[in-house]
C-alpha cells in the first residue's frame, strides 16, 4: 500500500508530501524526478516539456507511473497531470490511498508561477486557462480520492501533521470495511436472504480481461439451492446480472458490478423467531452488537451471501484457469464418514461432492436420516490448487496460508482450516516433516504448498472444517430478546448438510485469494509477473 499525492501545480505536493512522509517514517518518490531519470538528459520536466512536447512528456509520465506502482509502503508524489490518465491511475489507484490536495485557482497560480509561467500557460489568458485547468482536473479526479485535503495553510508542519491523522483515519475505516476483501482487487458483497437481491462489485479488475457470463452462472449453478434432497429446498434460479465493467465480452477497468435476485423468499416461515435467539446462530451475536437485525433467514449472516462470493470467485477462476491452474474440493468426511480412497473425476457425479465412490453413497444415507431426525451433520473439505507457481505470498503478516484462511473462515459455519499435515504434523519429527527436493522440485508435501507464507510451487492442500447446519427443526431451548427462557423450533426450509453447498463456496473464494494475491505479486516483482501472469504482460 502506497500513499499516493495528486494535485494541480502550486498545490503543495511535494513540500506536504516529503514532510508527511518524515512524519510516517516512509520513503518518498516523486514522479517528476522518476521522469527526468527516464528522460536521461539532465533536463527538469518543464524543459522536457517545452523541447519534446506534450505527447512525448505524457509518455515519459505513463513510464514513471509504472515504476513507482513497483513500491510499496511509499508516499508517491504525482506531477499536476498524471492521474488524469486513466492507465495511471489504474496502475496507482489499486490498494492505495489516493489524496488529493486542493486549493483556490488565485493560490495555486501564484505559488506555480514563481519561478516563472510555464510554458503552457504563456499568453494574456494565461490565468483563466490555468484556472480552468484546474477545476477541471479537481472534478475529474475527486471521484477517486479517498481524501480531498486542502492546502490553502501556509504553515507546511501543521498542515502535515493535519494530513497524518486524516490518513490514520483512512486505515482505520479501511480496516473495518466489514463487507470488503482484497487488496488490489477488492470486492464488496451486499444483500441480505430476504431482501431483493445480493450481489457482488469487483474494483480494481484489469481492463481488457476475456469475460464470459456463463463462467459465472456455471459456478453459481453448482452452489444453487433445491438441487438434491441432501440440500435445501429452497428454489432459486441464482441468474447472475452483470450490472457494469463488460463491454463486448472484455472488462473494461471500471467497476464489476453482478446481482442476483431472490425469488423464493418465505419470510413468514420466521415470524416466530422476531424476538428470540437461535441457538448456534449468530442472532444473539449480531443483535449485541448492532442493536437491530434482520430475523428472516439470518439476514446478512445467512449462507445465501456466498452466492456473491462465488460469482467474484468464478471470474477469479476463468483467469486462473487460462494459466492451467486447476482447483478443486470434495467432502472428506460427513457425520463421521470418512473417504479412503480420491478419484477427483467422480465429485461432480454424487449429491455429496465426494471422490470416494464406496464412501459417497453412505454420506448421502447418513444426511437423509439426519434430516429425517430433525438435525444436522457437519464434516470436512479437501480444498486441492494444482499448478500454482512459486512466488505467491508474502514472508510476514501476508502470508499467503494467512489470507487463505482468514477468507475461508469469512464463509459461514466454517470453524477451522489446516494447511498441508495441518495438526498431524505435531506427531512427526523435523526429519519426517521436512519435505526433500530434487531436480524435479519436492518429493513429498507435508507443508502443502507454502513455505514461510509464499507458494512453492507444490500442490496446494488444505482441509475445511464445516460445523452441522445450526437451523434444525428439533425443539431447543434459547431465550428472548427480553432474557426470557423459551423453546425453540426453527422452521423453514435449510441444508442437513452444508458441506455439500460450501465446496463450490470454498473453491471460488480461494480463486478469488489467489487472483488478488497475484495483482500483489505483480506489483512487487514485473518480471515475475511476466514469467507466471499473462495479463500483467504489457
């Protein structure tokens, strides 16, 4: 994440941004100096400018904007007119904080013509034109500023400290951004079970990205409800809308807006559980903590959610799956049943997603009895990625084990992960742990792809943990909003077993980890990206 400083000439952009920078403890770059390297002549950019013109010197400006998108944990000062492009600003907007410094047109013409008018404002109308300008470049550029700051102060320390604390602000509210996920690519699921609709908006998507709708919908239609007697009965098309960012089957760099109506909502199969607390549920929680919530189906906590994760997750996928990298889960075990033998070409073939042809016939037994018990079972998922190339992930707190379960553990019900051996690889000692390498990479995969938080290049392992369905139609015993003891029979129509619903979920939202954890990589290391990920490729 970079901080990054945009501004009209005269705004004070590099005076604040230095500064600020001293007050964060973070290096600077500033894009104009990154010009003058490129330009290789020992010329400031207004010398640029007026010998090569403006053409030439946009160019030169795009090229430093893709150097300085190398740096992390930076602040970035922009010249007057480089976010104005909108290649630079895909290439700076994503994960960052953009600021934008403000101030009247008479300020600015006065600081940025002190050591002289520049060259594209010469003329008797030179003020009105560089006025002009800068309204002009302040109405394009707010829309994407996370922070309009105005420099009209004079006392730069002041107005540096000032800034310091509007961006902590930021970080803050960024980091209590509860329905968004991803760093470069970010999206924000909405909507709740019975509402109108949910859906999904994917910001910061690479323009010029093959999309094909039906890549959505053939996901969704893997997670959509009413398809077994193993699953709810709930009947829901799930067809995807796309709202925005296609053009012609391409992306196009704006926002990736999908949505997805309901249309079987049975609100009144609630009315009972208006003022009382499903037990296993996150009623009491939610209710604790908002003040409010919505009873019907779990409102926003309720599984119907994952529908948007899977549709990010599926376009996630079709990029993934265009560089050969292959993910796939099965139900390992259900209500205790366990799977001994793995043919992955089978999962699809049984209601239980199960690769095990003796043991899949028995979870699906062992489900229907549950569901005729008024009860549940849980059980655990094998989620595997093949293909995936060394690199991905960072050494620290970006691990990429780390934001693979902290997404997983996001999807409802999910109440662990393990990685590799996972908690079995406590019994073993450092030499049976260790994995041995040889000229055709590793010979064993206890660690199950990752080492010190980055992909080795090993098959990707790691086991789900999925907790039985909480809405049971058993009598239980709860309490009312008021502290009252009650019983409690939840009716409607639920998943025996969400194990069987959650696999496509746990797929598509790994894709989605894995695509964000490329933008990232890409960023950090351009001739990785020009070796592993295509559409980084200029």
């Amino acid at each position: 994440m970079n901080i990054v400083i945009m501004g009209a000439k005269g705004a004070g952009k590099t005076t604040l941004g230095t500064k600020l920078a001293k007050q964060l403890g973070l290096p600077w770059v500033d894009t104009d100096r990154t010009i003058e390297a490129l330009d290789g002549q020992n010329r400031s950019c207004r010398e640029i400018f007026t010998a090569e013109g403006e053409a030439r010197f946009r160019e030169l400006e795009l090229q430093a904007a893709a150097e300085v998108a190398k740096h992390d944990y930076h602040v970035i000062i922009t010249g007057g007119g480089m976010m104005m492009s909108p290649d630079a600003r895909r290439l700076l907007r994503p994960g960052n904080i953009l600021v934008l410094f403000c101030a009247e047109p008479e300020i600015l013409w006065e600081r940025a013509t002190r050591r002289g008018i520049p060259p594209a404002f010469a003329g008797d109308d030179g003020f009105e034109r560089f006025a002009e300008q800068c309204r002009f470049r302040r109405e394009v550029l707010t829309p994407f500023a996370d922070i309009l700051f105005d420099t009209t102060d004079t006392d730069p320390d002041k107005k540096a400290a000032a800034l310091a604390n509007d961006i902590e602000s930021e970080l803050a509210l960024r980091r209590h951004l509860a329905n968004t996920y991803g760093e470069v690519i970010r999206a924000t699921t909405f909507g709740e079970s019975h509402g109108r609709a949910i859906g999904v908006v994917l910001d910061g998507v690479r323009p010029g990205i093959p999309f094909d709708e039906e890549d959505i919908q053939k996901e969704l239609d893997r997670r959509r409800p009413g398809q077994s007697k193993v699953v709810t009965q709930r009947r829901e098309a799930d067809t995807v809308e796309i709202l925005s960012g296609v053009f012609e089957g391409q992306t196009t760099g704006a926002p990736l807006a999908m949505v997805i109506r309901n249309e079987d909502q049975r609100s009144k199969s609630y009315d009972n559980l208006k003022d009382l607390f499903r037990p296993g549920h996150g009623d009491f929680t939610f209710y604790k903590k908002y003040g409010v919530r919505d009873h019907r189906g779990g409102g926003r906590q309720s599984g119907r959610e994952t529908a948007c994760r899977v549709a990010a997750g599926a376009f996630a996928r079709s990029v993934l799956e265009s560089m050969n990298i292959r993910i796939v889960a099965h139900s390992i075990e259900i209500g205790g049943i366990q799977a001994s033998k793995c043919d992955l070409s089978i999962i699809e073939t049984n209601p239980v997603r199960c690769a095990d042809p003796d043991a899949a016939p028995l979870m699906e037994e062992a489900i229907l009895k549950a569901r005729s018990e008024k009860d549940s079972l849980g059980g655990i998922i094998q989620l595997e990625v093949h293909n995936l190339p060394p690199g991905l992930g960072d050494p620290v707190f970006g691990k990429l084990d780390a934001r693979l379960c902290s997404a997983i553990m996001t999807i409802g019900a999910i109440k662990g992960v393990e990685v590799g051996d996972g908690f079995a690889i406590t019994r073993l000692r450092g030499s049976q742990a260790n994995d041995p390498m040889g000229e055709q990479g590793f010979l064993s995969n206890h660690h199950g792809g990752i080492l010190g938080g980055i992909s080795s290049g090993a098959p990707l392992i790691m086991r789900i943990a999925v907790k039985p369905t909480a809405s049971i139609a058993s009598r239980q015993r709860s309490i009312r909003i008021s502290g009252e003891p009650c019983d409690v029979e939840v009716k409607g129509r639920h998943d025996p077993c969400i194990v069987v619903r959650a696999v496509p979920v746990v797929e598509n939202m790994a894709a989605w980890v894995l695509l964000d954890a490329f933008e990232v990589q890409a960023r950090i290391n351009p001739e990785w990206a020009e070796k592993y990920y295509p559409p980084a490729a200029p």
